[in-house]
C-alpha cells in the first residue's frame, strides 16, 4: 500500500518471483511505478485504495487474494501534518492502517510478514497512560476515531504524532492475532530520508529548519529509501522470524538527540 519512494525500495527487496499488487489513492501513482517494477523483471497489477476507506482496503484484500496467498504486506502510504486537516490524518494514519492490518492478518499466508512505516513522530509523544495505550491497541477499529482523547486533538502534528503512536501499538496487538497464522508483523518509524517530497522540503520556506535538525542529529545526515529497504528486507526475511510486534526507529538518532541531545528545543514547538 503506498508507491513512494520508501514502499518501493522494499518492494524490490522482498518480491523477487511473486506477483506484486500495487496499492495507492493515486492509481497514476501505483501505474508508473507497476511500470518502472515491470522493466526491471516484476510482476505487477495495480488497484486505487484510499486507505482510509473500510471499503477500498476490502476490494483491495480481494484482488490481492485472487491472485494467490499473501505471503507480504508493505504499507507506506498516509499523509502528513502539511498535507491534510486533522480529520483526514486521523481518518487515513490511524483509521485506516488499523483496518489494513485486521484484515490482511485475517488471511497472510504461514509464513508471512509484514512492514507497516509509521514515523519518529510517534517517538515524540510523552508517554501515554497505560489506559491509552490499551484503548489504541485494542480497541475495535470502528470505534477508534470516536476515543475522547483522539476527538479532543486539534492540531495536525498532534493528530500525526498520535497516529504514529497508534500504528506501533496496533502492531504490537496484531502481532498476537498474525503468529496465531504463522506470520509476523512489524513497524519501522523513520527520520528524516530523501523522497521527492523531503527533498522539496530541502528546498522550500521550512528548509533552514530541516537543515537545522539534520546538523542536530547524531549521524548528520538525512537517510535513504534504500537504508529503510534494507532493514524492512531483514524484518520480513528468514533471518526475522523471531521478530514481531516491534518497532524500529531508522532516524539516525534524530529521536534521541530530540529528547536528550542538541534537539531538545523542538520540544518546545512540539
């Protein structure tokens, strides 16, 4: 789900000799990359999901089981605190990822994985209570959205970060349901990396800010699709099965220079 930079550069660590169904709001978006993947010796259909439809993400299990077992899930897809109001983050970051993993833990295959790329923002939450916590890991996905912590959030860094959080946790409570069919799931929360959209970022009005962060982070730098691919390909390789229910921060110690390095001013704005 999602044909950005990032979900591709793990689709083609982990799709070798499988048939791979593109997901993506844009089907523009999943026909270019179908077609960039064909050339290079994949096998690809595409279908337009928004993720955050029940609906949509039905159809899409559909077309998906029609075409053989599900053996990967690759979810990359959702929209940041620039790019959509509250209700729409939350509808498609949190809602929808939810439904996603419930119904693609309802038929992987033995054997199976997934990766669903949530955000360090998700690490820049105070700790929640455990109350919290259990209601975004378990509560049914219909009644989500109507929480009173998630209706009372009124800011989009706010509703992403939550998001974020919520996707570790649904990992974390799938993780349960997916090893009762012999598959694993796990979340990566990256940094800051190089797609098209952080390199316009790089070079638009909030550039000194990025740039700012980056000089701030332990590894100096921003990381790339490939540094994301590489680690989801260990996560959904033979060599991860005794990993489930995780998280993985890939943000070359952004998150921890946040909290207690030369970044603690961000808390201030966050």
């Amino acid at each position: 789900m999602g044909a950005g930079s990032i979900g591709l550069a793990i689709i083609r660590r982990v799709s070798a000799g499988s048939h791979i169904v593109l997901a993506d709001y844009n089907l523009d978006n999943a026909d270019r990359a179908a077609a960039t993947l064909e050339n290079a010796g994949f096998e690809c259909s595409t279908v337009r999901c928004d993720l955050g439809s029940k609906d949509d993400i039905l159809s899409l299990v559909e077309h998906a089981t029609g075409r053989g077992d599900i053996t990967r899930l690759v979810n990359a897809a959702g929209v940041s605190p620039s790019q959509a109001p509250v209700s729409e983050i939350l509808r498609v970051d949190l809602y929808g990822t939810s439904v996603l993993l419930e119904e693609f833990g309802k038929v992987i295959a033995d054997g199976g994985s997934g990766v669903v790329i949530s955000s360090q923002s998700g690490h820049r939450l105070p700790a929640l209570s455990q109350e919290q916590n259990e209601a975004l890991a378990t509560t049914p996905v219909d009644k989500l959205l109507e929480l009173p912590f998630i209706q009372a959030i009124n800011d989009t860094l706010k509703a992403y970060q939550y998001s974020k959080r919520c996707n570790v946790l649904r990992v974390m409570a799938e993780a349960t349901r997916w090893g009762h069919r012999g598959a694993t799931v796990n979340s990566i929360s990256p940094g800051i990396i190089i797609t098209p959209l952080a390199a316009d970022e790089l070079r638009g009005p909030r550039k000194d800010g990025y740039l700012k962060m980056i000089d701030g982070m332990p590894a100096r730098r921003a990381g790339t699709p490939d540094e994301v691919g590489d680690l989801a390909e260990f996560l959904m390789s033979s060599r991860g099965r005794f990993i489930s229910g995780a998280d993985f921060l890939i943000d070359g110690g952004c998150t921890a220079s946040y909290w207690y390095g030369d970044l603690r001013y961000l808390k201030a704005t966050h």
